[in-house]
C-alpha cells in the first residue's frame, strides 16, 4: 500500500523507516547535520508545495537506496494514514 505524504506524491509504506517531526527533531544539532547533509548528497525529495510550511520529514529505503521526504502533512496525521493501510493489510 502507499502512503500519501502530500503534494501528490506517495510512497510504498513498506519502504518507510521512520516518521520524525521537523520542529522537534531539528532543534537537535545531528538531526539537522542529517538533513543538511542528506540534501547536500541529493537524497532529499520534497512534497512540499511553494507557500507550504514543511511539517515532517520521512525517512524510506527504496530498493536500497534511502530517501529523506519532506511533507507539509503533519506526524499525527502521516502515523494515522500508515496504522490504517497496515489495519486495511491484516484484514485482507
């Protein structure tokens, strides 16, 4: 199943690793050095529209090769979407 991250843009929640929040996570120094440094080596990919503040940030191994996504969607609301596809999974 894909999870929705905003802007049109999903991604396999299989793939994803972890869901972090952008204003808690970057007050810390290595978070920020991550990001920093993941868009700097072009593993970054935004899903944020121009006039959007980015909310989250999610972290996703592709076929091995990782990718830090940033969403104007919040945690809450990106956590929600991923238990509901992994509910509509163990139903099925």
């Amino acid at each position: 199943m894909y999870l929705h991250i905003g802007d049109d843009s999903c991604i396999r929640d299989s793939d994803v690793i972890g869901i972090f929040d952008l204003e808690v996570t970057t007050t810390m120094k290595t978070t920020g050095d991550f990001l920093h440094i993941s868009q700097e080596e072009g593993f970054t990919v935004s899903a944020v529209n121009r006039g959007e503040m980015p909310k989250s940030f999610i972290l996703a191994d592709t076929q091995g090769v990782s990718r830090v996504y940033i969403s104007p969607v919040s945690t809450a609301t990106l956590c929600k979407r991923f238990e509901a596809n992994k509910r509509k999974r163990i139903l099925r």
